[in-house]
C-alpha cells in the first residue's frame, strides 16, 4: 500500500488545498484524492508540481507500507 503524506506535509505550512491549487496549478480534485489518501493513481507531472512546492523527494510526499499495518 502506498501512504501519501501530503496532507502532513501541508499542515506543517498550514496551507489549504486552495493554496496548493493556485501554487501548482493543479486541479482541486486532484489535491483532495491525495489528501484524503483515496487517489488510485497520479500522475508524473503531478508528482513534479508537488515535490517542487515542498521542496522534496518523491520519498518524501510518498511512502510503501505493508498492507497489514493500515488502518
């Protein structure tokens, strides 16, 4: 399972998704399916945007965990 900590990483800026929208240019949904944890797929330019906002690696905004320590 892949665990995406974009909504830890914005609430260490306290940015809202509208935020994160205007900066990236990305769409709102798009954000919120990655914050709700609840996006099946995304894309490279996605990725991009975002790694650049916050200033890290693709193994920062994501992580791969075992299936039986989900919640």
């Amino acid at each position: 399972m892949i665990r995406c900590h974009l909504s830890r990483m914005m609430g260490e800026r306290k940015l809202k998704i509208a935020d994160v929208a205007r900066e990236t240019g990305l769409h709102r949904n798009t954000i919120t399916l990655l914050y709700n944890e609840t996006a099946n797929r995304v894309d490279m330019e996605t990725i991009d945007r975002l790694c650049d906002l916050f200033a890290c690696g693709v193994g920062d905004l994501f992580e791969r965990v075992s299936d039986d320590s989900a919640p």
